[in-house]
C-alpha cells in the first residue's frame, strides 16, 4: 500500500516539475521575443522612412500622425 502512494508521489512530483520546466522555457521564449520585437520597433521608430498612421475618428481611415513626440520614442 504504502508504496503504491509512494510511487504516486514520485510520478507526481515529476510531472509538476516537467511542467514548471515547459512553462519557464515557454515564458522565456516569448520574454526573448518580446525584447527583439521592442528593439525592432524603437529602431524603426528612429529611422525617417517610417511613417507612424493614426486613425481618423471621423472616417476610420488611417492617415500620417502629427509629429508630436511620443513617449517610448526615445527610450
């Protein structure tokens, strides 16, 4: 008896651990993700060709944005 629960355990005990690995493993990758998506974005935000649209609320269309200063321009 008793070694059928500890065996229970120990399988348990197991797959909890596997899933905290798969998770961590999961939540870094997209972290990782997220950073170069973020530096993209700033690095395309300073180049000059890059055209940041706004859309109208009367109409719904997209159109060029005042050049008003955002606040994660320069970060």
């Amino acid at each position: 008896m008793w070694l059928k629960i500890l065996t229970f355990v120990i399988v348990a005990v197991a797959i909890a651990y596997g899933l905290r690995a798969i998770r961590r493993n999961i939540n870094d990758y997209f972290a990782d993700v997220d950073k170069d998506k973020l530096k993209r974005d700033r690095e395309d935000r300073r180049r000059s060709d890059i055209v940041d649209l706004k859309r109208d609320p009367k109409d719904g269309v997209f159109r060029p944005g005042d050049n008003k200063k955002d606040d994660d321009k320069d970060a």
